[in-house]
C-alpha cells in the first residue's frame, strides 16, 4: 500500500510504501453510473445529484460519502447480499490490482488506459468518460484510475 518513492505525482501521505493484507472481498466492475443511483434516489425519495456532464452511463458525481453509503445499504435491502464502500487498502489493491507499480499496467501513463492529464484519452480534461471506457485490469475492473474522485 503506498505509492512507490519515485512516483512523479506522489504526495506526502502516500508512502512509505508498505505490505498489508486484506481479506476476500468483491468490487463493482465499473463505477456506479448515473443511471444506478438515480433508481436508488427514485426509490428511496432522495433528491437526484447535479450532473455536470449529463447522466445514464456517465459515472455518479456529486454525492457524498453519506449518500455512498445509503446507496450501499440500499442496494443491499434490494438484492439480499451485503455491500459496503472498500476500506482505503482494498480499494488501492484493487486500483494496482495486485503490482506495486504506479499504476497496474505499470510505471508510464501510457496511452488511452485512464482519463486524466496527459493520458491520451478523448476526454482528458475535459469530460468525464462514461462507466467502462477503458480496458479493465486483471481482476475484471474498469476505470479504476482517473476519471472522477470515488468513494
């Protein structure tokens, strides 16, 4: 967990780089789009997010980690299994899927694997890409970098 010492972009808080273990656990393949949670909202009497970029595919934005959470529990009441939002340390072990590189394609940004600056995406600083734009890691998830902050 941690970013590695010669990350470019490294903050202070995100090193040193360390070892921890975390139990089994499952994560959406995508991020929750638009579409997903204006069911909750619709179902559940809550006021609908403002979109920026527009909203079906579009992943959610504007919502805080209260609403993530009533999202979560609303999803579990429906399906009968338990969701919860990832602890900090699975949702970095699932972001590097396992490597301990910068990201989990590697070092470089490289070109078209995440929306961000200078990451060769159509929508690098401009707009947000909807949910699955980008090819999925090992571990089947998509858009685990970039794109929109996440809960």
């Amino acid at each position: 967990m941690g970013s590695p010492e010669d990350e470019p972009q490294r903050d202070d808080d995100e090193g040193p780089q360390h070892t921890v273990t975390v139990p089994a656990f499952a994560l959406n393949r995508t991020e929750v789009s638009f579409a997903d949670y204006d069911r909750f909202a619709e179902a559940t009497g809550r006021t609908k997010p403002k979109d920026e970029w527009g909203r079906g595919a579009q992943p959610v934005i504007n919502v805080s980690w209260n609403d993530a959470q009533a999202y979560a529990d609303w999803l579990s009441e429906q399906t009968g299994r338990q969701y919860r939002l990832p602890s900090e340390a699975e949702w970095e072990y699932a972001a590097r899927a396992g490597t301990a590189t910068a990201r989990w394609w590697g070092e470089d940004l490289g070109t078209g694997n995440a929306n961000c600056q200078g990451c060769g995406s159509q929508w690098d600083n401009t707009l947000i890409a909807p949910v699955g734009s980008f090819r999925a890691n090992v571990f089947g998830l998509h858009d685990v970098l970039g794109n929109t902050w996440e809960w």
